[in-house]
C-alpha cells in the first residue's frame, strides 16, 4: 500500500507555519538567503539613504532620562492588546445565531456565508494594524533620537527600512486572504459531501461546524501577522530598555 509523501516541516515565524498548515500546497524552502532578498526589495534610491544612515555622524542630542524611563513594556503592551481587541472584536469572529424571519436577517446570514465578506473583514484589518504599528515606530524613533549617536542612527536606519519594504510587505502580506480563500472552500466542500452523506436526521449545529472552524483559523492568522508586524517596534523597545540601563 503507497502511502502519500510526507510534507516537509515549515520552519519560520508563527505566521508562517500557521498559514501553511491550513494550505494543502508545500512550502520551498527559500531559495535565496534573508540578505539576498532583501538587496533585491531595497532599490538604489533606498540604497542611498540607508548607507547614508549608516554612515552619517548624527549630533549627540541631550538624553531625557524621563523620555528613557517610559521606553518600558508598556509602549508595545497597550498597542498589542488594543489590536488584538480590534481582532477579536471583528464582526467577522462574532458567534454565529440563529437568524430570525426576515429579508434583512436572510442577506446577514448568506453575507456571513460568502468568502468576499472575510476577505473585506481580513483588509480592514490589516488596515488596521499598519496604521497602530506605524504609530508606535514613529513613536518610538522619536524617543530614539533623544539617546546617544548609535540610537539617533538606529531610528534613521528604521525609518529608512520602514519606507523601503513597506510596499514589499503589504504585498507579501495581501497574499494571506487569498490562501484564506482557499481554505474556506475546502472547508464549506468537506462540509457539503458530509451533509450529503449523512442521515436526514443529522443536528443542525453540525451545518455550522466547518464556518467556525474557519473563523478560529482566521482570528489565529491574523493574531499571528500581528506578532510579525509588531516584531520591528519590540526591536526598537529593546534598544530603549538597554540603553536605560545603561
């Protein structure tokens, strides 16, 4: 008896492994080193202001130790929870009820049923975190240059960074509804050919399964994407927090 080959273990951020596990393609290693790709992604205009970042001597600025005493865990903390509370708070994850007669209710309970209404409910959110992380660097590039040099140049070198792959990022990442998409699919046709198969009498909480199912895998991706986006302000905050020790 062939038994089917065992796909390889995707190694990688949470993000990464989560949304391969819910595809049914295998996913390559890279190809190409995390340097290489990335000197492809920066084109020479980037290229310029980032060696120039690297290379300039910024000015010593007066270093605010009470500006330093708030790089804590806070600063990323309250960001964090307010956009997990945004994810979990999403229409999109709200329990599913009975609806009742109605026209109105009907087209609540077939929009829910669609993938375009997840795919809607994914981009807003998205929307959402680039805009709270995009604060928080700011912020915390801010409170960057009050340290020394090598702090100034950090916070140059971030936003350099930040301009140079936000474009690459939010392609990368648009790509997640789309294998959202198609797990929905198999999910909602599993759903059918066991409906089909199963007796008259069969609960029907079980016609539901499969859409829960799917909003838990949802919710998990997007808290997931939020780890990745948040992982360049937790850099920024550890460079505080050292040199408050300091």
């Amino acid at each position: 008896m062939m038994q089917a080959p065992r796909r390889a273990t995707v190694r990688g951020p949470t993000f990464i492994r989560t949304l391969a596990r819910l595809t049914a393609a295998d996913v390559p290693p890279p190809a190409r080193s995390l340097s290489d790709q990335l000197s492809q992604w920066v084109d020479w205009t980037h290229a310029v202001a980032l060696s120039t970042a690297l290379d300039g001597r910024p000015p010593a600025a007066l270093l605010d130790d009470r500006i330093l005493r708030s790089a804590d865990d806070d600063e990323c903390a309250r960001v964090r929870a307010a956009l997990t509370s945004a994810i979990v708070a999403d229409r999109a994850f709200a329990a599913a009820t009975p609806r009742g007669p109605g026209p109105a209710n009907a087209a609540d309970a077939d929009e829910t049923l669609d993938f375009p209404f997840y795919r809607q409910r994914y981009l807003a959110l998205q929307q959402t975190m680039e805009a709270g992380v995009g604060r928080l660097r700011e912020r915390l590039r801010a409170m960057l240059t009050h340290g020394e040099p090598g702090m100034v140049r950090l916070a140059a070198v971030d936003a350099v960074m930040e301009r140079a792959l936000s474009r690459r990022e939010r392609a990368l990442l648009s790509a997640a509804p789309t294998l959202l998409s198609e797990h929905f699919e198999r999910l909602r046709q599993a759903a059918l050919t066991a409906a089909a198969d199963a007796a008259d009498d069969a609960p029907p909480a079980a016609s539901t399964a499969w859409l829960e199912a799917f909003r838990k895998d949802m919710q998990n991706v997007l808290l997931a994407e939020l780890d990745v986006r948040l992982q360049p302000a937790q850099g920024l905050l550890a460079a505080l927090r050292t040199h408050a020790k300091n």
